[in-house]
C-alpha cells in the first residue's frame, strides 16, 4: 500500500476538479481526499494499492475535467492514514 499527496496548481479550482478528481479516485480504486486551498490550488491525499496510486498520479498529472488544467504537480508520499473512501472536503 501506498500514500501519496499531491498539490495541483494550475486552472484547478472553478472547473470541476475535485469532483472529477473524485470521480478518477474512485474509479481508480484509491481512497482520500481533496479539496481547495486558499491560494487557488487543490490537495489531495491518496492511498491504495501502489499501481491503483500511481495510475491516480498520472490522470490528475493530465486533468482529470476538461475545463482545467494541470500545470505543477507536486507528489510527496506519506504515511497511510487509512481513508475508507474518496471525499470531497472543504
């Protein structure tokens, strides 16, 4: 198992994109959370079985709506804080 969080920057809030992101979460299989920081980008923690993580990684990498737009994805791993979904928090 794998944890990973991400910051967006880019055309990321405004557009869908924490339920789009949530929508990629759950069809990838990984559970977490994401939500909106006030300096206009978005955070998101996820965890799950490694290829689900990194697969996850690579759809928010390209925007996972088609109205924003990732342009700085920052990716640290983590401790597992173990997440029995994917929500959208404030």
């Amino acid at each position: 198992m794998s944890a990973v969080t991400l910051k967006a920057t880019g055309r990321v809030q405004g557009v869908g994109f924490r339920w789009a992101t949530k929508v990629a979460a759950d069809k990838c299989g990984v559970n977490g959370i994401v939500r909106n920081l006030m300096d206009g980008s978005v955070f998101i923690e996820a965890e799950g079985e490694d290829q689900r993580v990194q697969v996850f990684i690579d759809v928010v990498r390209q925007s996972p709506t088609d109205f924003g737009k990732v342009k700085h994805l920052e990716v640290h791993e983590v401790e597992p804080q173990n997440y029995h979904d994917f929500r959208i928090t404030n």
